[in-house]
C-alpha cells in the first residue's frame, strides 16, 4: 500500500557534527555541462541509464523537491515509511569522504585516495536508508520499498534532465560509517543516489528481448 506524507519527514541534510572535519581538502574540476531535456515519464522509465562521473549543476531547491516527492511515491507495506534519507552536497561531500577513511582505516594508501574522491564524483549525493520496524512486515520488505523510492529519484532526476548512478560497496555494510551518519546499527543503508549532471553524452539504452525475461504462467 502507498503511502501519504511530507518528503520533509523523511529528508534531512547531515549534521555536520556528526563527520569529522576534514584533513584534507578535495577539489573537483569544474566542467561546462548542460543538461538533458526533461522527458515524459515513459520515456524516463525507459531510457534511463546510470552515469559513472557527475558535475555541476545538480538540481535547484525546486527541482530536488519534485525529485524527492517522487520518492515517497515508493510502494510501502503497512504504510510503515522505513525511509531516511540524507542529503549530502558541498563541503559535506569532502567530510563524508574523510569520514569513510576515519571511519574504515583503510590498508592501503590506493584504498584511501578511492574513499576519499569516491564522494567527490556527483555535486548532491543522496543516502537512502531503511530504518527497519519490527512488526509483521519483514525487514527486507523495508528495504525494497527504500529501493523502491532510489529508484523513483533516479527516474525523477533522468525526466528533469539530470542523470544519476546509484552505488553501493562496503560503506553499506559496515556499522561504523552508520554510525558516523548519526543512524542505528539496525539501519540499513541500501544506496547512495549520486546525482548531478552527466559530463558524457549518455550511454545507449541497450535493448532487451522481453522474450528473455517474461513468460506467462500457466505456459
């Protein structure tokens, strides 16, 4: 069942007390892009595709909150709303790269430089979370309707002429980087949503055989 609410409830942009501050500062090139033209919703759902290296510009206060009612558009059994989700833009960008290093104390002086401009490659990055409710709705039930909501943003962002790629990884998993995000141990982090403008033209949409994933039952 679908769910009503304000995309304000379950948004919120990180505290910044909650990341260390940065010890080292990195800097983005600042690339001439223009965006796509916005598309009709069937055209979105079926032409979207990720985009590996995002820049400026990301979507204006107006746009982002089309995008994030989107969202909450996301199927929600027992209209349990297990979303949060955390904005992460400018300088929040470069104290969550340094918190994924303090965080994960990483082996290899390679593993650190991925961690530290991992987060430098979209100018917004949203973090979706599942924040999973005991009850008689299972656990990953909540965190497909969080997937769910990513994947409305990403369709949003493509059919506003933004382009986006979610990630996952390691930082997903381990409790320290929650903890660093302010979340519970029983959160789940089920994506980071990174979002912006695509600094290459887009990738070709390839095309499927439905034959390959569809059949009727009874055949």
């Amino acid at each position: 069942m679908d769910a009503e609410g304000s995309y304000k409830d379950v948004f919120t942009r990180v505290p910044e007390a909650l990341i260390p501050a940065p010890t080292l500062t990195v800097l983005l090139k600042p690339q001439n892009q223009s965006r796509g033209k916005p598309v009709d919703a069937l055209t979105a759902l079926q032409t979207r595709t990720a985009a590996p290296r995002l820049v400026e510009p990301a979507p204006n206060a107006a746009e982002l909150e089309q995008i994030l009612k989107a969202g909450l558009r996301a199927p929600d059994h027992g209209m349990l709303r297990p979303w949060k989700f955390l904005l992460v833009e400018g300088e929040g960008r470069q104290k969550l790269a340094q918190m994924f290093v303090e965080a994960t104390q990483p082996d290899t002086e390679e593993r650190k430089q991925k961690l530290l401009t991992t987060p430098m490659r979209a100018p917004l990055i949203i973090v979706g979370v599942a924040t999973v409710k005991e009850g008689k709705v299972r656990p990953n039930e909540q965190v497909c309707s969080v997937a769910a909501a990513l994947q409305n943003m990403s369709v949003a962002c493509h059919a506003l002429g933004y382009a986006s790629i979610w990630l996952t990884g390691g930082m997903c998993y381990d409790n320290r980087v929650k903890l660093g995000l302010g979340l519970k141990e029983t959160d789940e982090i089920v994506g980071f949503l990174y979002v912006g403008t695509a600094t290459v033209q887009e990738r070709p949409v390839p095309q499927h055989n439905l034959a390959d994933f569809v059949q009727r039952w009874p055949a």
